[in-house]
C-alpha cells in the first residue's frame, strides 16, 4: 500500500489564513509556510526538509496543524509500518515537530513523533494529531528565548539565534565549539578527512596547512590577485560580445570563481568549453544541492536501511567520486612535474609537506587527506562566491541609484583603465560597503554549518551539553533590529560611518565564526570585489526590455541562490 492509497484531510491554519490539505502527495504550505513540499514532491524536485525556509521567513505567526487519517484499513501490521513511515515522514517535513520550553536542553525534551512505541503510534493514528509550531525563528525566539532546541528526525539540535547568543558561544568560546558533528552521509562521503569534516589534530593540522598556504599562494599579495584580475578580464569580455543583449549572469560567474579556485588548487585555469572542467563543476554542484535534498536526509534518519538502497544516491556519489578521481588525477600529475624549490599551487605545497613529515608520527599530512582538502576548496569555495555575485548583481538592477553611485565612485579612484586592486578597497568606500551589505541582505548562507560541543558549558544562562549539535542561526544576526538600523531594507549605509567611511562589522557571519572560521574568507571577499568592480565600471547593467521586475525570492539549499535571471550589460562607453 502507497501513501497516495490513504485518506488524508487536514489544515495548516496561520495568522492571516488557512490551507487546506488532502491526500499527503500534494500536501502544500499556506502563507506562514508548512513546513514541506511532500513525498511527491520531494522525489522528483529533491526537496522536502525546508529547515532554511524556516530560518529564512519573516512572519512571526504561529502555525497549528490538524491531521486526520485512517491507515488501519489494511491490517494492523500494515497499519502500524505505514504510521512508522508517515511519523517519520512527518518529522521530517515539520522540522520543527518539538520546541523545547526550557532553557534548552536542561529538561528532558518532547519526542519527536518517530519515537514512539509502536502502541503509542497506533493510537496516534486513531486520533486528530495536533501540533502548535512557530513558523519562523522571529517567533521561536520570541516563545522559547534565543537558544532552543529543534529536532532534526530523531536528534536535537540547539540554534542559536541573535548576534549576542552566536558571538557569546562561537567567538567567546570558540575552542569549545569547534567541533564539527559528522552525519552518516558526510562520513561516507568524507571519511571525516580534509578540513571541514575532520576534528581533533586532523582538522588541526589541515586547517592550519590550509591557512599558511593561501598566504604563501599569494593571499592578500599579487599571486591569486593576478589570477583574479585576469579572469576579470574573461568576464567583462564575455559579457562584452553580448552587445546589450539578454544574458544570464550565473553560469559566466560561476566559470570565473571556478577557474579562479582551480588555478589556486591545480596551478592553473581551464577553458570554459573544456569537458573535463564542466564535468567537474557539475559534480561540485550537484554533490552540494544534493546536501539540502530530501533523500540526504533520509539516509542521516535511517543510514542502516538508506545505505541498501542504491537508487536514490548513486547520482549523489558518483558525483562526489567524479571531484575526488579529477583531485587524484592532479596529484599523480604534481608529483611527476613536482618543482621541489618553485612550488605553484596548494598541490605542490602540500606534496613537499608531505615529504617533510613522513617520519612524523604525528602527522595527518596524507593524500586522503590532500584528497579530501581539494574537494572542500572546490566545492565550497565556488558556489558560495558565485551566488553572492549574483545576488549583488541582482540587486543593481534593482536598485539603479546604488549603481550609479558606486560607478561614479570607482571611475573617481580608477579612471576607465587603471586596474582596480584589492589593496585600494578603501579608495572606494560606498563601493566596498555595498557589497558587504549585498552580503548581508542575500546571505547565501542562512544557517552556519553545524558545530558539535566539546564540553558541557553555559551560554547566556542555558546549559548545553557536550555532544551537543549546535547550529548559528545567521540570518538571525543579518536581520537582528539591535544591530542594523534597517534591516529589512538593502541599505549600504549599514556599513559606512558618519564621515562615510566603510566600517568592517563583525556582526556579518558569512563566514562564521571562531575557530572555524572560513579559511578563504578574504579570498572570496577580494573576488568578489574585483568581479564587482570590473563589470561595474564597464556596463550599465539593466532588466532587458519589457521586464518590469526579477523576483528576489532565493531557490533554497544548503545555499541560497538567486532564480534565474537575465541582464543587459550596455557598455558604458555607448550612448544607449
């Protein structure tokens, strides 16, 4: 018997109306937001645990939930399975099935409903399940303070919410939550190597390589900045054989942050038409959304019963086994063609350090790990970079004044062909904060990845356990009304003093925060702000003719994405 084959009826009511729900294929949110797409749904857009949509609403109105079914017509064995499957089901698109009402988590904590007995289950299918939620985190906030606790299936996690609560527990005490929880999936697919998943000495040692390296590669200096300029170069002259006709943006800036990120790690860039190159980015990106997809969390909820079942995740790992063969490939590669006195990449780099350490028992320096290290720089740093471009792009086409006042700006500081260097940020001051506050208000990131709490500790006046999975709610923090003036609206001046000079806010968490920090923070900042200011200073970027309006509204994930959309990029040395 199929989910499609029972009665369902029901209704999501909020505060401004109520949505009607019958038979669970096509169980759809009203306004406040339910919390899922549904089985039907979730199987053919890869969607259904909409946690970021909830991190992401506005409304501050509860959500009470009503639902009546039947499943025992078809034996009580039948039944309870099917109640099993449905409970979980329910736990997973709710997200939010238990709120904690204490301080969390001192007091024991409502279960979700998959954890019920059997018998309880049962009972619970003769009856109306009923279920008050918070539909937002401004509301779960308001109820049950800034720290509470949501139940991912059958675990709970701690969200920390509001710039106080997030620097009180990762910039104060860091060291205690700079764990990092490794899932199921994650543990297949990681091996806990690299620097994302990895903790203890491992990430220890990774991390730090990770960071020396990206300096000695030329953070900061000319090396990657010279790469960076040059695929500015690529950019505007792409957008440039457009003529001022409709292009989508997002697939040339995605190329650019990718040749940019590969010539760091490989030593050197790709032609976009290079199948290889494009295969590759279409594994990043598909092992990436695939982290926010409905049957990623199926296998974190059920990995003994989820890792028999090819079907739904041969795509996932054939993709990610597509990154790691392309970084071994490259590894074989550096080490025959290995300028021992010359290194020119994180290859190379990480090769001689190798070499350097093999008596070290302590050592973690390893090609699973330089494996895994590379994907990380791959996967992360493309996606992240070229979503928050954009989004900066997007909103100038909104906001037509801002354009003009960073054009005007940066021809001031850099003429027409003088190049734009990252070391001159501050030349341009209204420029440079409007693109960190295009980062704040189109966060790509709403959630900070997860962190795990090394040990029990009190934060705010709420105790949280060690073992603890703790996430920061960023957009919490990016729209917190204590510390932004307008938080609601796009406004630059979010990051310029009273002498309109830019002022560098901690209280923007794109890339987290303490000890796990990004460790490409100002490689993306400079990419971003080089790309920005190079197609800025060359087209005026308008909507192409007849479209009035682009919807600002992100396609959700792990990141938050821009829907598609067109640009006319008119040179800015044509009349027209």
């Amino acid at each position: 018997m199929s989910p499609s084959d029972i009665e369902w009826s029901g209704e999501f009511r909020c505060g401004d109306g109520v949505c009607g729900v019958n038979n669970i294929t096509s169980l759809e949110g009203a306004s406040a937001g339910a919390r899922g797409r549904c089985i039907e749904a979730a199987t053919s857009q890869n969607e259904c645990f909409d946690f970021f949509g909830f991190l992401a609403s506005g409304s501050d109105a509860d959500l009470d939930f009503e639902l009546h079914f039947d499943p025992l017509s078809a034996g009580s064995n039948a039944g309870t399975d099917l109640v099993e499957l449905v409970a979980c089901l329910l736990d997973l698109m709710l997200g939010l099935i238990s709120q904690n009402s204490a301080p969390c988590p001192l007091d024991p904590m409502p279960e979700p409903i998959s954890r019920k007995p059997r018998t309880q289950l049962l009972s619970v299918a003769q009856q109306p399940l009923k279920l008050t939620l918070p539909s937002t985190p401004i509301a779960a906030a308001k109820r049950y303070g800034n720290i509470y606790t949501v139940w991912g299936g059958p675990e709970p996690i701690v969200v920390l919410s509001g710039f106080e609560t997030v620097e009180d527990a990762l910039v104060k005490n860091s060291e205690n939550f700079a764990g990092r929880p490794v899932t199921p999936f994650f543990k297949v697919v990681t091996k806990e190597k690299g620097i994302v998943f990895s903790n203890g000495h491992t990430w220890k040692q990774q991390r730090k390589f990770g960071l020396v390296t990206l300096r000695k590669l030329g953070l900061g200096k000319k090396g990657v900045e010279n790469q960076v300029q040059e695929e500015a170069q690529q950019l505007v002259e792409t957008f440039a054989r457009a003529k001022g006709q409709p292009i989508d943006p997002s697939i040339h800036l995605v190329n650019a942050v990718s040749n940019v990120v590969c010539a760091l790690v490989f030593g050197h860039r790709y032609s976009v038409e290079d199948e290889e190159f494009l295969q590759l980015m279409d594994a990043a990106d598909y092992s990436l959304k695939f982290g926010s997809s409905f049957f990623h969390v199926l296998y974190e909820m059920f990995p003994g019963i989820m890792k028999h079942i090819s079907w739904p995740y041969k795509k996932a790992f054939d993709a990610v086994d597509v990154v790691l063969s392309h970084a071994r490939k490259e590894i074989e590669k550096h080490r025959r063609q290995l300028a021992e006195h010359d290194p020119r990449d994180y290859i190379d780099y990480y090769i001689l350090q190798m070499e350097k350490s093999k008596n070290d028992p302590t050592s973690t320096y390893n090609e699973e790990n330089l494996v895994q290290s590379i994907s990380d720089l791959i996967v992360a740093g493309t996606d992240t970079t070229s979503s928050t471009l954009q989004w900066t792009m997007l909103l100038m086409l909104i906001h037509q004044d801002v354009q003009a006042k960073v054009q005007k700006e940066i021809e001031e500081a850099f003429g027409s062909t003088q190049s734009i260097d990252y070391q001159y940020r501050r030349k341009v001051p209204y420029t440079f904060a409007t693109i960190h506050e295009a980062m704040r208000f189109k966060c790509v990131l709403l959630a900070g990845i997860p962190r795990l709490c090394l040990k029990d500790i009190n934060i705010l006046g709420s105790h949280i356990p060690k073992g603890c999975t703790v996430v920061p709610n960023v957009y919490s923090v990016l729209f917190d009304p204590k510390q932004w003036e307008t938080p609601e609206k796009f406004n630059p001046n979010h990051f310029l003093d009273k002498n309109g000079q830019f002022v560098d806010r901690e209280e923007l968490l794109l890339f987290g925060a303490g000890a796990r920090i990004c460790v490409g923070k100002e490689m993306a900042k400079m990419e971003v702000f080089i790309f920005f200011t190079n197609l800025l200073r060359a087209f005026n970027f308008r909507l192409p003719e007849g479209v009035k309006e682009v919807s600002t509204k992100p396609i959700k994930g792990l990141t938050m994405t821009p829907q598609h959309y067109e640009v006319c990029a008119i040179p800015r040395n044509s009349n027209s």
